[in-house]
C-alpha cells in the first residue's frame, strides 16, 4: 500500500528538466504528501500540440459508501466500476521524491530510487466531491520492498511518462511489469536479541 510519500525541490527540478515540463510548473510540496492533500499531477494534455499538463489533484476519491479510497490494485483496477473508466482515460503520474511504509512492528522505512531520480507513481483521476482525485495504483512487492510489506506503488519510468499516459494499452501492460529495485532505510530499526 502507499499511504505516504515525499517530494521536494530537487525532484521537483529534476521532473520538470526529464519531461520538459515548464520550469516551475511542479511547486513541490516540501516535505510529507498524504491521503486529503491537494498536490500537482502530471495528465495528458487536452491542449492541441502538448502531451501533458501539470493539475492540481486531490488524493482519494469517495466510494458509494463515502469511503476515501487512496490506492487501487493493478491486478483488478480494469475490473472494478469505481476504476475502470478512469484508468483507461484519465492516468496521471505522481512525482515523488520517495515514498514511506511501515513494517508490522510499526517501523518506518524509506524507499528511494538509487541513483536518487524521481520517482514517478502510477494513479488515475476523477472527478470525486466535486474536484478532480487521483488514487495511487498498487502492485506486489518485489524484493527490495518484501521485507517491510506486501504491496507497493506501481512507479513509471521516466522514458516511459509519454507512453503511460497516452497509450491505454501500454499502460496497462506496464501495470503488470515488475518494479524497479529501491534502496531502503530506516532511522530506527528494532533489533533482535535473540
């Protein structure tokens, strides 16, 4: 699950000069992104000649029962009414600079690309109480991430931003890909005695 992540300056720059993305045009938000917050998202363009545009979001959408949902599964996401049509027309990306998870015995680690590039998460948007929300969409985890938990964001390449967000059939196939490997770190962790 991805309940947490960060971003700042850097990746804000560092986004903005990989996708040729007007300078500025991702305010980064410093420090924690959470679940109610409104931050800037990358959707496709509907302005003639650009591929994409930068939107303010708000994270979650209410379900019938006036749940906020944050995250989606990528294995059902085409599956489910609430997703479907969202995730086929309305993708966005959610750049991050990291992103947090918390193990069973309530230790937070940190997960970061190595070389320290942005991270971009993997959502799709609706509109939801009446302003356009995104939800973050989920995978199984892969090594770098089983130790601390089961499921992580679905995170798209950098090379790869134009085609996830024009191309409804690749991305879905990229859904199914598996995640790159993150560096992992924690400030505290418990240690066993026995």
């Amino acid at each position: 699950m991805c309940g947490r992540y960060f971003f700042d300056d850097t990746a804000a720059e560092e986004a903005e000069r990989e996708l040729n993305l007007k300078r500025g045009s991702l305010r980064a938000e410093k420090g924690d992104i959470t679940p109610g917050m409104t931050i800037q998202g990358i959707v496709r363009s509907c302005v003639g000649g650009k591929e994409m545009d930068v939107r303010s979001l708000f994270w979650g959408m209410m379900s019938k029962d006036s749940k906020l949902v944050i995250n989606a599964r990528a294995e059902s996401v085409s599956d489910k009414p609430m997703f479907s049509d969202s995730v086929t027309k309305r993708r966005c990306l959610l750049p991050a600079t990291g992103f947090y998870e918390w193990d069973r015995d309530r230790t937070k680690f940190v997960f970061k690309r190595p070389d320290a590039r942005p991270i971009y998460l993997a959502g799709f948007y609706d509109l939801s109480g009446n302003r356009d929300s995104f939800v973050i969409i989920t995978t199984r985890a892969n090594d770098s991430m089983k130790p601390v938990h089961d499921r992580m964001p679905v995170m798209i390449d950098g090379s790869d931003v134009r085609t996830f967000l024009n191309d409804s059939q690749a991305a879905l196939d990229m859904l199914r890909e598996p995640m790159p490997q993150l560096q992992r770190s924690s400030d505290y962790e418990q240690l066993s005695l026995f």
